[in-house]
C-alpha cells in the first residue's frame, strides 16, 4: 500500500509554541497553542509581530503541511485537547479550512484572529473569531464591507468577538464607531504598545509604565462616557514576558 499522503495546500508558518496563556481579548489567561502564519495583507505602524509580517523574513518562514503543523500541535499539547490560536500576520490569508477539520477531529478547539480584510468560508468552522479593524495610529484603512462580509462567511457558528488597539483620542472614536456599526458584538477594548521590539530583538525594552497609563487613561475615557459595553484589557503578555518572543 502506498504511503498515505497530505493533499491539502500547504501552510506557511512563522512559528509554533505553547503551550502559554493567550495574553489579550476574550480568552485571556486561556492556556493555548499558538500557530502564527506567516504573511499579511497590512503593514501596520505599531506592528508588533514584523518577523511574521513582512516578505523580508520569509526565509524564516517554513512551508508545512496541514499533517506536519498538526504534529506540531499534539507534540507541544500532550495530545491532550485545548486551545489553538490562529495568529498571524493575518491567518486568513493561509488554508487553515483543513487543518480546523483535522484538530475538531481530535477534540481542540480553535480561535482566529485576522483584521477582517480577507473573507474565507471556513470561518463558520472556527469556536472564536475575534475581528480586529485596525485604528487610525495603523495608518491602514478599514474596509468595512469586508468586515462585513467575514460576519456572513461565519453564519454566527462561532463566538465572535471585536477587539480595538487603542494609542490615542482619534482610535478612541474609531473604536466607539466601530461599536456603534456592530451593536450585537461584544468589544474589548486594549492600550496599544508603543514600544515594540524589532524583528530578532525580543529583549527590546517595555514601557510598561507607559502603557498602564495609556490603560488608566483608557478606563478613564470609558467610565466617563458610561460605555458600560466595553471591556478594557491589558495585554498580559507584555506585562509577564515584555517583547519576548514564544510565550
């Protein structure tokens, strides 16, 4: 009998690690893999993950298999079903319909994360979608009918969620218009990282001092204007492990 072989496209992937907590948004605190995809459709001013983002480290990147990633998983797991993160860069830009079908046979559950810029029917495959327009400080341009039309792909099958980055006044609005398009979604709201490290530079120092005072100004802001929808968060991550890189 000839060897059983792997049909589905190929990933790419910059890096897989756990298990950790996820540091940010709806699951926070979470024990989780983490899959992060290589390649993204966005260059984002403050982008905090550039070795997983821009074509100038894809030689770091390594195309694999959706069997040789799922191995990956279950050996850094245990085998012992749990969360696995989508991450990126934008995942949605990778073939990951096959991989979630591979992991819900085994029992994990998966989330995505993606700015909602590219739209792919295996969304409705997801447990948590979590939808992160980008704001101004970005100084990239939310397109809000493909935002929309991520929602439809995901047939409200999973959780989803929105989650803002906030550095400024200007993001603020951003964030509160941003509820105010999509009223039903629950929203977490988190102070940006000024401070993020280069790429192979993860003992780039933190402003943490900074950036608990961008959050106080940012619970402030929230608790003024009686937004009592919003959940204001840190990312724990930075907090715990500053710019470190596979935690």
């Amino acid at each position: 009998m000839p060897a059983m072989t792997d049909t589905h496209p190929a990933i790419r992937v910059s890096e897989i690690f756990g298990p950790t907590i996820q540091g940010e948004g709806v699951l926070i605190g979470l024990p989780t893999v983490f899959v992060r995809t290589g390649g993204c459709d966005y260059r984002c001013s403050w982008c905090d993950s550039l070795h997983a983002v821009d074509n100038q480290f894809r030689h770091e990147w390594e195309t694999m298999s959706i069997g040789a990633v799922w191995q990956n998983v279950l050996a850094l797991s245990g085998g012992r079903p749990m969360m696995v993160s989508l991450s990126g860069g934008n995942p949605a830009i990778q073939p990951l319909g096959a991989l979630i079908e591979r992991g819900h046979g085994d029992g994990y559950r998966f989330a995505l994360e993606t700015q909602g810029s590219v739209v792919r029917d295996w969304f409705a495959d997801l447990d948590v979608l979590v939808l992160s327009p980008k704001p101004p400080s970005s100084e990239m341009t939310t397109d809000w009918a493909a935002l929309e039309a991520c929602l439809q792909a995901a047939q409200g099958k999973p959780q989803i969620v929105l989650k803002l980055v906030v550095f400024d006044e200007s993001d603020y609005a951003f964030a509160k218009d941003t509820a105010a398009r999509f009223p039903r979604l629950p929203i977490y709201l988190q102070p940006g990282n000024h401070t993020p490290p280069r790429p192979g530079n993860e003992q780039a120092p933190v402003d943490l001092e900074g950036i608990v005072k961008r959050m106080e100004w940012l619970v402030d802001n929230v608790t003024r204007d009686r937004w009592f929808e919003a959940r204001v968060l840190p990312q724990l991550h930075v907090m715990l492990w500053g710019n470190k890189r596979g935690v």
